[in-house]
C-alpha cells in the first residue's frame, strides 16, 4: 500500500487541543499514515505577525506530535522564506518525491470557502487532495452548496474510520485525480487567540493544550505567560478560579 501523508498547516500560536483533534479525526478517518504539522513562516491571510517565534512555535508543534504516534512536526515552511503558500509547500513536498495522490491537505471549512482568494486557485486543488473539516461554525458538508463550481470533485467522509470511496483498499497510484474530502468531525472550540489571553492573565491553559506545550509557554514566558506559574493547568497564585 502506498503510503498516504496528512499535511495540516497553520500559525500553531501556539498548537491545541483543537488543531490534535482534526489532525487525529482525519488520519483515522482516511488511514493516513502520517500527518506532518507544519508552522508557518508568514502568514498569508493573517494582518500581524505570530506572537511566538518561529522556533517557540516550531517546538510546541514537535512537543504536541509527542501526542500520537503518527503526528511529526515539519519545519518546510520555516525553511523558505517569504510568505507560506499553499501552493509552494505541496511543490517543496512533491519535490522530496511524495507524488501529488500521496498528499492529503488538511484545511477549516470556514477557510476553504474562501479557496478562490488562494494563491494559484484553481491549479492548486491540482497538487494534493484536499480534506477539509468542519470549523468555526461551517459544516464541511455544506461546501456543495457553498462551491457548486467544485462539487464535482468531493466526497463526503461521513465519520472518522468510515471509509473514504475510490481510496480504501485501492492502491492510489490506480486513482491519481485529486479529490475533496468533506470531514464533518467535532471538534473542540479552542482558540489560540483565547489562550494567549489565559497565559497572558496567568489562566491555567490545562485541556487546551497538551501539558509539554504548557510547560514551553510558561518556561519561556511566551504571550507574557509568568515563568514561575506551575505548568499542567495549576495556576499561578492569586488565580485560583478559571
């Protein structure tokens, strides 16, 4: 069998609970061997820049893959320079000979609806499957409806460990079209935004993120966390109720 990697990018300022679960829900749900997280470098659809650096991010990304054994942290956005596109971190993927069929990107729903503002749109649905997750209040079900214009190429995925059609139990190399994937998975409602401000206000951060990446962020101080607060959700004295 060939095998299939899972691809999820993001800001990771920092990684959660939330970002796990998707991660999680679609290896089981479409049998990927393994899902690369991968911070990125610049933003594109972000007005400011992370809060954490680069490496701060990159390391709580590789702390948060300790969670399963089939997460592993990437660093193939921070390594280029510039903005990080989509579209040229598939390229840089293929180019590292993972054939295009072999690359599941995982994306929000709330984001994929906006695919026609991507860089490269459409050519880029051309460089991997996509799989994209219910998020934010948008149904990954109800992409159909929002893209008539893509319909053509989705396939539900009705829950984690289903199977996917025209994949399981299919060689890839015998389905080289890339497809879209609608993961309608539940998940937390986490945001990173939230939790800077609970380690800004010394919160305890425990069931958002996982106990390594709380340790990193109150050992280094990041989002102005205190470094003397105890890690794994104890609070820091004087804040004794969340």
């Amino acid at each position: 069998m060939v095998p299939r990697l899972g691809v999820m990018g993001g800001t990771f300022d920092p990684i959660h609970a939330g970002h796990l679960s998707v991660a999680v829900q679609a290896a089981d749900a479409l049998a990927l061997d393994r899902v690369l997280l991968l911070p990125t470098r610049t933003p594109p659809h972000r007005p400011i820049d992370p809060s954490a650096s680069m490496f701060h991010r990159f390391a709580m990304a590789a702390l948060a893959a300790r969670s399963d054994p089939r997460l592993a942290a990437s660093d193939v956005e921070l390594a280029r320079a510039g903005t990080s596109y989509t579209a040229d971190t598939l390229r840089a993927l293929q180019a590292g000979g993972i054939e295009r069929w072999q690359i599941f990107f995982l994306t929000g729903a709330d984001a994929f609806a906006e695919i026609a503002t991507w860089r490269e749109y459409p050519a880029v649905l051309d460089l991997a499957h996509f799989v994209v997750c219910s998020r934010d209040g948008v149904a990954a079900s109800s992409m159909p409806r929002r893209l008539p214009e893509l319909a053509s190429r989705m396939i539900p995925v009705p829950s984690p460990g289903a199977e996917a059609p025209g994949l399981h139990g299919v060689p890839a190399v015998q389905d080289p079209e890339t497809r879209v994937f609608l993961l309608d998975c539940a998940t937390p409602d986490i945001s990173s935004t939230d939790i800077r401000a609970r380690a800004r206000a010394g919160r305890p951060l425990a069931g958002l993120v996982p106990p390594e990446v709380d340790d990193h962020i109150r050992r280094h101080g990041l989002y102005g966390a205190d470094p003397g607060a105890a890690a794994a959700g104890r609070p820091a004295a004087g804040n004794l109720h969340d």
